[in-house]
C-alpha cells in the first residue's frame, strides 16, 4: 500500500472500505509508522467533530417545518401563471377582474353599435305619405252594351259623356308620387285589391260595368259622333 | 404512503396532493436541520435554513428531475439556502476574528443547550471544534458536515454535490487535516 494513499485512511476512518482493502491497510500499519501517526492524529480531528456533533446537536430537537401550503401552491401550477402572478403581485384578483369587466363592455358596445346600425338601416325609408289609395282604373261600373236598340243607343251617349268627364278627374286628380307608391309598393307588398273583370262580370252584389274598349266595335256604336255632325253638314250645303 | 420512495411521493405531491409533501419533510428533516447545524454553526441560524430549505424545495417540486436522489436535491437546497444566510449575515458585519493567517472567522456561539455536565474543559474544547470547522473553506466543510451531522455515506456526498468519488475522499482527507492543524494550534484554556 502505498503511504501517499490518503484516501485508504479517510475510507477506514469512515468504515466504509472493503473487506479486502480494510485488510491491506491494517497490515500496512502494522509495517509504516509515519502512516499509522497520520491514522492517528486524523482520527482524532474527527472524533472531535463527531463529539461535537454528539453533544452540541444531538439533543437539540428537531424544528417543525411549516408550509403554507395555500400560498406557496402556486408553486406546482403552471410557470405561466405563476409568472403572471408573480409579475401583478397582489394585485392579480383585482386585474383579473378589470380585464373581465373590460371585455364586457367592450362586447356590450359593440352589440349596441351594431343593433343600431341595423335599426338606422332600417328607418331609411322615407315615412309613407298617407296617400289615398287611388284605383288607377277608373272606376265606372257599367260596361257599355253591344245590343243595338235605340234605347240603348242613349244610354250609351249618356254613358259616354260620363265617362268624359270621370277621365278629366283622373288627370286633373294629384297624381301619388314615385315615393309614395315606392313605399305603398314596400309596405304592401300585397297586390292591390283590383277586382278582375271576369270575376266582376259574374259578381251578383254589384254588377259595375266598366267599358272595355277593345270589346267595342265602331259599326255597333249608334251614337252621335262629331264627325257624323260634319258628315251632315257637308251634305247639307250642297 | 410509507412504503412510497421518495421519487413517489414528490410525483404525487406535485400531480395531486401537495401535502404529500409533508412525508418528505418527516423522514428527512432531522439530517437537513444536522447538515444546517454543521454549516452554519447556531441552533437558531440552523432553525431558519432548514426551514427556508424546505419551503423552498416545495415551491421547486416543479422542478426536480427525476435522475437525482429526493435527498441529493434537498442537500443541495440546503447548502444553498445555509450559504445564502451566511452571506447575509457576512453583509451584516457581524462579529469576526483574525487568525494568525489574515483570514476572516466567524466566531461560533456555543450552543445555549449544551449539556450542564460538561466541564468546561469539555465546553472549551467543543467550542474550539464549533469554531475551527467554522473556519474551514465551504467545499471542505461540506463534506464534514454530511458525514458527520448527516452520516451520508462516500456515494451520496458523491451524487449530492456531483463529485467524483476520490474528490469526496480526498476533500474529507484534507479537511480532516486542516481541523488537526487548527486543534493543535489552539490548545484549550481551562480558566
């Protein structure tokens, strides 16, 4: 063994050198004195540790460890949360609660914009001018007869001037503006309750005859025209 | 949750009961507070690092990494956390002495609770020991300290401090020889 080996001393000082290494030491002892008063004098720095050890902590009880479990969990979560937290301090429920508050009303503000916008959309529609609903046909009942009688030949003149004169208050009535009908187009997309000939034909409450010229034919009108009157005067001066 | 390894309960108190922790901190906090005691040298001092250390291990589970020893890495949070108040107490400029060398020391008080028994020689001599493992450098008196307050064998001080086997025995070897060198030099005084 070699007597530099301080390793051997400290390992068999310590007892933890092998049973064969415990062996060759001893015998080395047993054979180098320089070796064996090293053994001796570091045996002694250590009991005086180990006495030490022995009668200065040996009866000093041992302290109660206390974890506050509750504050330092943050520990086990997640690094970012505890960054999070570590970076706002004592002041993470309260920011957290700011920052929802603030998504809320910046969600609220935006639904309200956004139904307004709707709302305004909506009323760009110019407010109906309560116009009379005026039938753009006219409204005469009667449908002039075809028959050919003299009686009916007069009711028929007598018609016509009638319906002269309900055509002058056609055109001299206001006519609905491009707005207005617009608007009764869009607020009542229904048809307009004009009631068909054919069906007002065959009606049996109230037969209103309307004239229908293409039904009309020259021969069958009977009649006094203006231009019968010139017809007659023309022959007469001769 | 006894017959749980170290490795076991840390995972568990890290997934989904903390205060599994607790069983960690019965089975190692008599050697932590020794090693703490061994470092620092005053039962209060001691008191404290130990529960420093193990406040912090706990804030730390996150962290620990299953290929080192539960009681490796709670050695090193101890020895980290007993420098630590060492600096700090060196900031304070506490009380200090000159040995023959220039080199600065901390005088260690002698423990309040030694045993009434002792005569003072025996008193004496035990606060010579405080005082010249005080002096030692810190790698040296680490490596005392765990074997003597904590009685870790060779491999553990090895795997704690992530040192070679022959640079744990040869530092225990040298420290060993600077503690022989400073008893002789300081002959006890019986007043």
């Amino acid at each position: 063994m070699d007597c530099g080996s301080g390793e051997s001393i400290v390992a068999y000082i310590y007892d933890e050198a092998t049973p064969s290494e415990r062996r060759n030491f001893e015998a080395h002892l047993l054979e180098c004195a320089e070796c064996t008063d090293e053994f001796a004098e570091l045996s002694n720095a250590r009991f005086s540790v180990f006495e030490w050890q022995k009668e200065a902590f040996a009866e000093i009880p041992t302290p109660e460890i206390v974890i506050p479990y509750e504050k330092t969990r943050s520990g086990s979560e997640s690094g970012f949360w505890e960054a999070v937290k570590a970076y706002l301090g004592g002041f993470a429920v309260p920011a957290l609660a700011a920052a929802i508050l603030l998504a809320a009303g910046i969600g609220f503000i935006a639904i309200v914009l956004t139904r307004g916008d709707q709302q305004l959309a909506a009323n760009t529609v110019e407010p109906v001018v309560n116009v009379p609903q005026i039938a753009v046909q006219p409204s005469i009942t009667e449908v002039p007869q075809v028959a050919n009688r003299p009686e009916v030949a007069s009711e028929q003149r007598t018609n016509s001037v009638e319906r002269e004169e309900k055509n002058k208050e056609i055109e001299t009535s206001p006519r609905p503006s491009r707005v207005a009908t617009q608007a009764k187009a869009i607020k009542s997309p229904t048809p307009k309750p004009v009631v068909a000939r054919s069906e007002n034909r065959n009606t049996q409450e109230t037969p209103r005859k309307k004239p229908v010229l293409s039904d009309f034919e020259e021969s069958d009108d009977k009649s006094l025209r203006l231009t019968d009157l010139f017809d007659d005067i023309g022959a007469g001066g001769r | 949750m006894i017959d749980l390894t170290d490795e076991q309960i840390v995972e568990l108190a890290t997934q989904d009961d903390p205060e599994a922790f607790g069983e960690i901190i019965r089975r190692w906090d008599r050697k932590i507070f020794g090693l703490c005691f061994g470092m620092l040298g005053r039962e209060d001092d001691a008191r404290d690092a130990t529960q420093e250390a193990f406040i912090a291990a706990y804030r730390n589970l996150k962290n620990f990494r299953g290929e080192a020893k539960v009681s490796s890495w709670l050695h090193r949070i101890a020895v980290n956390q007993c420098l630590t108040i060492k600096r700090r107490q060196k900031s304070r400029a506490e009380d200090f002495i000159d040995d023959e060398n220039g080199e600065e020391e901390r005088t260690f008080v002698a423990s309040p609770l030694l045993s009434p028994s002792l005569t003072t020689e025996q008193a004496e001599r035990l606060r010579l020991v405080r005082q010249a493992v005080g002096a030692l450098p810190t790698d040296l008196r680490q490596v005392i300290v765990m074997k003597e307050f904590e009685e870790m064998t060779f491999q553990e001080i090895s795997e704690t401090l992530e040192l070679p086997l022959s640079t744990v025995k040869s530092r225990l070897y040298t420290a060993l020889k600077q503690l022989k060198m400073r008893l002789e030099r300081t002959p006890v005084e019986v007043v």
